[in-house]
C-alpha cells in the first residue's frame, strides 16, 4: 500500500513538473512574439523593398493580373474562369465532394425574382416574402464605406438590414465559413442570411407606388466581401485545389447575378494608417509603431512571395491573421481582388468611386450613386430634412484623426509596394486618378 502511494506521489510530481516546464515554454514563446510584434526599432533595409518589389511587379506580370480591355458589358474572360474545366460555361459546376457543410452552388438554388418588385424578392409556399440586397457596398474599409451606406439609406427607396450597425451582414466573407476578424464563430447558412433582410421585407412588400409596383430596396454594406476570400478552401469545388477556382464572386453570381456593387477606394497608403488605428487591437498607436508594423508585415509577404503567387499570399487564412496583429497591407492590393469579381460580372454593374473625390463633393457622388441604383431622383428641400447632404462624417477613426504624421520612410516603402498595383488599376478603368500620384 505504501509503495502504490508512494508511486503516485511521484507520478503527480512528475506531471507538476511537466506542466511547469510546459508553462515556461508557453510563456517565454510568448513574450518574444510579443516582444517581437511590440519591438519599435523593427525594420526593413532599402535592399529588402528592392527584393520585394521585383516579386511584386513579377506578380503582375505573370499574365493574371493583366487583362486584355474590358468590353463595360461583359466580364473578363480566361481560364480561370472555368468553373468545369472544359467550356468555361459558368452555369456549370460540379457536385461530386460533399462535406456536410451547406454547398452554395448545389443545394441552394436560384431564386424566381418577382417582376412586380424592383428588389430581388421572392414567395415560398408557408413563409413571408423573402428578399436579397439589390446592391451590395462591398469596399473597401477606412475608405467611408459607412457614411455612404447611412446617406443612402436616408433616400425614401432605400432600407438597410438587420446586420452590424444595420449595415454589414458579414456573410458572404466570415459567417458562413465561421470566420470573423481573429476567431471562429458558428457556421452559419444561407436562410441565416435571408433573415438579415427579413424586416426589409415586410416594408418593401407594404410599399408600392401608384401603378402598385413595389419600388423601396435594400442592400448590403458588408466591406469585407471585396478582399476577404480566405474560406475559399472550405468551397467543395475548390477541393484538393492549390489555389481557388470558386469564390465569393462566383457565389453570389449563383444566387443574384443582377447584383450592382459599389466600391469607394481610397489611397491605399492612407488607408492603411487609418485602419491601423481603427482595428479593435489594443496596441500605442504612434508612427513609430505603425512604421514596425509594417515591416513586419513586409518580412511576412516576402516570406510567402518566395514560394507562392501574389494570389495564394493574399487568400491565405493564416497569413491574414498575421496582418492583422501588424498592419493589413494586403487590403491595398485593390487590382487583384477587382479582377476576381470583373471575372464573373460585367463592368456595368459596378460604380467605383475614389474617397478622396468623394469626400470633397458628396452632393456630386450621391447622385451619381442615385442614378447607378436607378434610384428616383431627391430634391433640394428633401435632402435637407432627410439629412443625406448632412456635413458630419459617420464612422471617422477618431484615434486617426489625433494622430501624427505617417514617417517619411514609411511612405515611401508603401509607395514602392503599391505603386506597381495602382498603375494596373488605373490601366484597368482607364483613369489616371486611381495612380494617386
């Protein structure tokens, strides 16, 4: 009896011990990365951007990024396109791998939009009218995203949803695959999605104009949809795929491909410093530290670029969730993540508009947003009492606005990595604006 207890006692101490050292391990790993992440003299030499920005410039011309003129009414075509790999027919896919999961492109099909409703709605048999977005906002983030959306939906046609500050659902990008911005949340389906708009609904089914057409839409301001594709390997058609064949564009085209997009872009440089206040991450904001941030996030792309596609870095989940505790430079990519959806919709079915333009003439830019929506024109006296021409911004990162100067030596290395991208997005829609030079 004495020696069973006596061998137990040793068995506890032994599993102490190995906790104890497992404890240590955990926690001096730990304060390195910190120690790492946190370091303000953490930085990158002029010969690490040359390195990187030959990656990068071969990225573009790798030949899928460079497209050959867009025709405004048809999409880009190319191989990448083929959702079968044989015709490139995009109403044809397969449904051989099934994971449990729902399959957007198999199990859910194409609802019969109703003509007497200018929204995409829908009747089935036992449940009220069911609606999807009649636009989606989809980007990109700190380019005012959020401002726009409310001044829209101050237009007597135009209702939000039951999403995030009645504006981002976060489904197409996150929920649907359990992502969100760090964690994993439930996996969540497409009736989940259709209950966003729910309340839409039942007022654009209420509201009707003189001849009884219903009128009123709705939409969705999920910015995150543009650039977020990181749950492409949980597509059943992208199994045992490298890189993705399917993805968000590809998705919605299924269910709506009458979808209009509106995208507001923004100096990609500027952008970055705004989002790497704005990012719920506890962290002294300071340039110094923005500047250690983003040559850590520099080390990370060139790391990824030595092995791999611009594309397959940018879509990596791991890699995401390394900018995010850095700085997201991968967001200012815009011409990568624009290609992916000009793959699927033709060009007339987005407005793209740049912040800095937008910002400095709203009246112009709402307007211009009215007439994309085919939305009835407001007048003078309604702008005024239903705010849309408000002077306050909705959303300003406050913390960006008290905020030094970015260092000179910072810009100049986001010049270096973004400049080659911005003259592809210019080329793309044919306007110099989009170089912000």
């Amino acid at each position: 009896m004495t020696d069973r207890l006596t061998g137990l006692v040793n068995t506890v101490r032994k599993r102490k011990l190995l906790l104890l050292v497992i404890c240590v391990v955990y926690v001096s790993i730990t304060a390195v990365v910190y120690y790492v992440i946190s370091d303000p003299s953490y930085d990158v030499s002029p010969k690490d951007v040359r390195r990187l920005n030959i990656l990068l410039k071969s990225a573009i011309y790798d030949g899928w990024i460079r497209t050959s003129p867009l025709d405004l009414n048809t999409s880009i075509s190319g191989t990448s396109v083929d959702l079968t790999g044989t015709d490139g027919n995009q109403d044809k896919y397969t449904c051989d791998v099934r994971t449990g999961q729902e399959d957007l492109l198999c199990d859910v099909e194409t609802p019969n939009f109703l003509s007497e409703y200018r929204n995409p709605c829908w009747r089935v048999s036992g449940r009220p009218l069911q609606c999807l977005p009649y636009f989606q906002l989809i980007g990109v983030d700190k380019s005012g995203t959020t401002d726009l959306f409310y001044r829209l939906i101050r237009h007597p046609h135009v209702i939000g949803n039951q999403g995030y500050i009645g504006k981002e659902t976060f489904w197409w990008a996150w929920k649907r695959y359990g992502l969100d911005l760090r964690k994993t949340v439930p996996r969540r389906d497409f009736d989940y999605y259709i209950n966003f708009f729910r309340e839409a609904a039942a007022t654009i089914e209420e509201t009707t104009d003189a001849s009884g057409y219903h009128d009123v839409i709705t939409g969705d301001g999920s910015p995150v949809d543009f650039w977020d594709f990181r749950g492409w390997t949980d597509i059943p058609q992208n199994n045992g795929l490298k890189e993705p064949r399917i993805l968000t564009p590809h998705l919605i085209g299924h269910i709506n491909p009458d979808t209009r997009f509106i995208l507001i872009i923004r100096d990609p440089i500027e952008r970055l410093y705004s989002d790497y206040h704005f990012l719920p991450i506890k962290r002294v904001c300071t340039p110094e530290s923005f500047h250690s941030a983003v040559a850590r996030s520099f080390g990370v792309l060139s790391s990824c670029l030595h092995g791999n596609t611009l594309r397959h870095c940018l879509f990596d989940k791991d890699l995401h969730q390394k900018f995010n505790e850095n700085a997201r430079i991968h967001l200012g990519f815009y011409v990568v993540y624009l290609v992916e959806w000009l793959k699927v919709f033709p060009r007339k079915q987005f407005l793209i508009i740049r912040f800095e333009d937008y910002i400095t003439d709203i009246p112009k830019y709402i307007n211009r947003v009215y007439r994309f929506l085919d939305l009835a024109p407001v007048s003078l006296q309604q702008t005024a009492v239903l705010g849309i021409l408000s002077p306050v911004r909705e959303n300003v990162t406050k913390r960006k606005v008290k905020a030094k100067p970015m260092l000179n030596k910072t810009r100049d290395i986001l010049r270096d990595i973004y400049q080659p991208f911005n003259v592809e997005l210019s080329n793309l829609l044919k306007n110099e604006d989009f170089l912000w030079s």
